[in-house]
C-alpha cells in the first residue's frame, strides 16, 4: 500500500509517542529527524510500511533503544491471558469454532498503543474485547477460507502484535485440529509492539506450530529480500497465507503473494479504502 497525506500525521504521533515513552528530552530531535525523512521520502510515492520503517530505526537509534514498547509489550500479553479463559470458552462452546476463533483473532488486533483506533492502555482489553467480539465480522471470505484449510494442506500464519499471540494461539490450535501443517512467521528483530521469536517462545506457540520462522528484519510488515530460503519455499508451497493486522496488510498489497486471508480490524481510513471496507470493522478477506 502507497502512503497516503493522511498517514503523515498518523506516523508523527507514533513517532511522539515513543519518544514520549523513552525520553521526553529527545522528542524534539526525534520529530526533527522523522520530519527530514518523511519530507525527503514523501514525494517519491513510498510504501506506507517501507516509510514508516526508516521513520522508526532513526526514533529507535536517536532514543537509544531496541525496543521502547517492551514494558506494554508485557503488559499485553498479561492482560491477554488473563482474558484468555473467556476466548476459550467461546469457542468451546461455539457451532463454528473457526469462525470464532478468526473473529478472537482479529479483536485481538485491538492490542496496540500509541495509533488511533486501539488501547491506550493494557488494563482496556477485557471491556474492549466484549465490546469488539459483539460486532461479530463486518466481513466474512469464510467460506473460501475455510477451502484453503483441508487436512494436510500447508499454511503460513504472519503474526502482528505481541499480545494478540495469545489469541492467535487459540486459533493455531482449530488449525491444528483440522489436520493443517502451520509454519508461523515474527518478526526477524523488535520493532513497535510486533512478535519475534522470544515473543512467541514465551507464548507457547512453538509448540502449536510446526515451525517457527522469522521475516529476517525489524521492517514494518515486511520486506520479502530479507526472507530466508526456508521462508520463501514455505510461501511458494503453501495453499494458504494468513496475514494478521495493518502492516501486514500494507506489506502484502507490495507483493505478488496469493492467496492470502487478510485478518484484521480497520483501525484507519486509509487501510479501510484500501482493502474496500468502512473503517472500525472485523474483517476476514480473501485477495
């Protein structure tokens, strides 16, 4: 997905925001720098997630930190496995447990700080999740979906945020019990509140999925020159891709990649127009 006027602002609030969690005596040094970048790279028509990258690794390298999100990125998954029975249950005691356990999946989306449309704050999560999980999906490829997910068939799962793991997991195992090989894609190094390995370690997913890979980068989404030869195969075999949340998706639209199952809830307008949706929707989608 190409940057858009109204991603600006929304990159310079992140941007103010991490600052704001590191050292507030840097913001101002930050902001410059992320001005510079973004005024140089603008005009040249960028990916959204390709831009807000080089945004990123100058706030990360000037505040002086690998990862500012790494106390909410506790917090989130605390807060995500405490909320963690009640997911079960509702898709223990549902007719479709896949259609339950995308739909978790996806409100677990809202476990993201510091953007319009997500927590502020980790203690949120167990209203918020009721309140997203009763919208249900405002948009549903379910049915080609569920096509992809025979036993045997391959998929390859990209992860989005940290706490959402934990409801993730939820829907590895309905994948599992289907008979599918899963391989699971984090992040290759920390960037905003994006899973890597030691993420998914903690959250027992190495032990749902088949294997665990990295992207081989702290890119936004991604960038497939840095994917492993193992990741690539793992792609090129697969009768399914599962994209979890925005970056992923702004990433994906770059590539040639298909087919791909987009899981995700509209947080802004511009990945909303994008993927063809109105903004603030539980959405499952084929492309």
């Amino acid at each position: 997905m190409r940057m858009t006027a109204e991603c600006v602002p929304c990159l310079l609030r992140r941007t103010l925001y991490e600052a704001r969690l590191v050292d507030r005596s840097k913001e101002d040094e930050v902001m410059a720098a992320a001005l510079e970048i973004m005024a140089a790279g603008f005009r040249d028509d960028p990916s959204s997630a390709g831009l807000a990258s080089e945004v990123h690794r100058s706030t990360y390298r000037i505040l002086g930190t690998d990862d500012p999100y790494v106390g909410y990125k506790r917090m989130a998954t605390d807060e995500a496995r405490a909320v963690l029975p009640l997911a079960r249950s509702l898709i223990n005691d549902s007719d479709d447990p896949l259609e339950t356990a995308v739909l978790i999946s996806i409100v677990g989306n809202v476990l993201e700080y510091g953007i319009e449309g997500a927590l502020s704050d980790p203690g949120q999560l167990e209203s918020r999740f009721r309140e997203v999980y009763s919208e249900g999906l405002g948009a549903s490829d379910l049915p080609s979906i569920r096509e992809r997910l025979k036993p045997g068939s391959s998929v390859v799962f990209f992860t989005d945020n940290c706490g959402e793991l934990i409801f993730d997991g939820l829907l590895l195992e309905v994948l599992r019990g289907m008979g599918v090989n899963l391989t699971l894609v984090v992040k290759g190094a920390p960037i905003l509140t994006d899973a890597t390995m030691d993420d998914a370690v903690e959250a027992g997913l190495d032990g749902i999925a088949d294997r665990v890979l990295t992207t081989g980068s702290d890119h936004v989404g991604f960038e497939p020159e840095t994917f492993s030869e193992e990741l690539v195969r793992a792609i090129e075999h697969s009768d399914l891709v599962i994209s979890k949340g925005m970056a992923n998706y702004e990433a994906f639209t770059e590539t040639d990649i298909s087919p791909v199952a987009f899981l995700l809830r509209t947080k802004c307008d511009p990945v909303a127009r994008s993927a063809g949706f109105e903004r603030d929707l539980n959405v499952a989608f084929m492309r």
